[in-house]
C-alpha cells in the first residue's frame, strides 16, 4: 500500500535575489486609531514550518488517530513549546527516555534523529515505533555510514549536545566521529590517519559559519571528503537568506523560535551580522520587550522552521495594538518540498 503523503503549501527550492516585494496593508486598523505610531513590519518569506516540522508533526497526529492515546514520543518533537503543548492536549506524552515508555504503546522518535541504539533497543522490546527523523538528517546519517564503511573518519561540524548531533554520532561506533563547532577547533583537531577523512555538518547550521569552518578543514586537510551536495538543509538556508534581505532594512527583528531551537537561534545571529543589532528571539507575543520596539519604524519578523504561523499571526496581533501596522513580505525563496509519512502509519 502506498505510503501517505503531506500536503503542505507550494514552495521550491531556494533562488536568489532580487526579492519579490507583496505589499500587505491594513486600513481599517490605521483609520480606527489613528494616533498609534506607524509601524512598517517586513515579514520574511520563506519563514516557519519546513517540510521536515510538517512531517513529523502530522507522524504524531496520525499516530494518535491509527494507535489512540496515549501514543508516546521520544524528546521534543520539534524544538516548539506551543507545538509541543498542542500535542499534548490531543493525547502525546513526551519522555525523555525509552524507558519511561510502556511496551504495549506506540512510541514516537522526534526529527532530530536518534542514535542506533534506540530502535534497537525498542525492536528487542518488540514495541511499535515511528522514526520521524527528518529525511535530510537521515541523508547526513547514510552519508556518515557510507564513509565509515570506506574506512574513513568522520568530522562533524555542530553544537555539542543538540540531539541531532547525538543522533548523528550515534550512528557510528565509540570513537569514528569527532565534532568540531569553530574554526579554532579545526586547527587543534587530532586525527589518526589525516589523508582518510570525511566531514558532514548538523542540518540547522550558519551557512556562512559553516563554510568557513569547512574551508579551514580543507585547507588543514587537503584530502578531506565531503557530501555530494550540502548538509545544510534547504529550509536554514532559505530562511537565513531572507532575514539578510531584511536585517539591513530593519531597525529592530523578531525571530519566532524556542531558545533551544537551533536554526531559530542562528536567524537571530544571522540578522545581527547583517546589520539588525536589535535582533531578539521570542516563543511568544508575551514575551516581547515592548520597550526594546519603542521609537522604531521597521520591525522584521520571521520564524524558526519549528515556529507555526499562528504565533506570527499573534505577534501581528500584539503589534496593532500599539502601532498603525503595514506589513511588507519580503520573498526571496519559494519551497515545494514534499516527505512521505512512514509506512507503519498508512491505512490497512
């Protein structure tokens, strides 16, 4: 039986500037109050959800639909309070460990990825389970083990401790991967064997961090393999290049985004490298620092790839209640991507 698909809004692949300008305006909330100061909002496009996200909430959903509540789920998963708590509210329990899971009820793996030893453990319990590991970390996975199997070591550029990176790591055995998070630990990096190496890098990564930490391991390492094509998935670049188009337009820009989200974090940093030093990250309208936003006249807004829309909506929201509000997409990509649901889940 065929696997069910996501539909989710047409996007491709990321293209370059110019960025196409839509011009979205509010005249009945200006001509209401119009003693609140103007405020022009650029709304970075693409922002939020990525294929990835979508999937592997709806994995959740589906779940709790096929199997019923409760349907467990290994860590966060995707790095969004709101997301986390709506799934709750529908039947979710979320643990840290395999451990905590009954036998007898499904468990779900979040999109991070999980090292081997996870499904291995669940598999000898005989447990029902779902990977909604990302595909394109799964294809960071894969290209780990192919060069493992080569006999090559594997470098690997991330965050220590980011679960992606754990999931990473513990595709191989003890030892095959050493990580590397700045170009300062490229050049203290102790290798056996520096003519048989390979590096691969954390999905939700800064592009231009990234590339000169991989330009410092080629210059260290002439011989160093890399992927067909790069880690960085499509979604952090997209959304990255959209906040460079709007930083330097922008005096102040919020990312909607958790703390411990990681592409939601480096959109604060790639905004403050581009120009927008009042660059914040907030998981909700609440949390913004309305004093920070005083004397503005452009404000950019965009989201982490786990941020829905409806938080961007609810900051809109928080913002016409103090500004005479127009709002600006700023387009610099379009996505059409597309990941099937896992088999276990389709219909029998």
């Amino acid at each position: 039986m065929a696997s069910p698909t996501i539909t989710i809004p047409p996007y491709t692949q990321r293209q370059e500037f110019p960025s196409i300008m839509t011009e979205i305006t509010a005249p009945e909330t200006a001509a209401a109050q119009p003693s609140l100061p103007p405020l022009h909002v650029l709304l970075a496009a693409p922002r939020g959800f990525c294929a990835g996200v979508d999937r592997a909430i709806q994995i959740v959903e589906v779940a709790l639909q096929k199997f019923g509540a409760p349907v467990y789920v290994r860590h966060e998963i995707v790095h969004n309070r709101f997301v986390v708590e709506s799934l709750e509210a529908k039947g979710a329990v979320f643990v840290k460990e395999l451990d905590e899971v009954p036998d007898d009820r499904p468990v779900v793996f979040s999109a991070h990825g999980v090292p081997k030893a996870v499904p291995a453990e669940a598999q000898r319990r005989n447990m029902i389970y779902v990977d909604a590991t990302c595909p394109l970390v799964s294809k960071v996975h894969r290209e780990a083990e192919r060069h493992h199997e080569s006999g090559r070591a594997i470098v690997l550029i991330g965050h220590a401790g980011h679960p992606e990176v754990v999931g990473t790591i513990g595709q191989l055995p003890d030892g095959a991967v050493h990580l590397v998070e700045t170009v300062a630990d490229v050049a203290s990096l102790t290798v056996a064997d520096p003519e048989n190496l390979a590096f691969a890098t954390q999905t939700t990564l800064s592009v231009d961090d990234t590339g000169a930490i991989v330009d410092a391991l080629r210059d260290r390492f002439p011989s160093i393999a890399g992927p067909k094509r790069e880690d960085i998935c499509y979604a952090t670049t997209n959304r990255q290049a959209a906040v460079k188009a709007i930083a330097p337009k922008a005096d102040a820009l919020l990312v909607l985004g958790a703390p411990n989200s990681s592409n939601s974090v480096r959109l604060v940093e790639v905004a403050r490298g581009h120009g927008c030093t009042r660059a914040m990250l907030v998981q909700r309208a609440a949390q913004i620092d309305w004093p920070r936003l005083e004397k503005i006249r452009t404000l950019g807004i965009t989201a982490g790839a786990s941020a829905p829309e409806v938080l961007v909506d609810e900051v809109l929201t928080a913002l016409r209640e103090r500004f005479t509000v127009t709002v600006e997409e700023v387009v610099t990509a379009t996505e059409n991507v597309i990941f099937k649901l896992p088999r276990v889940l389709a219909a029998e």
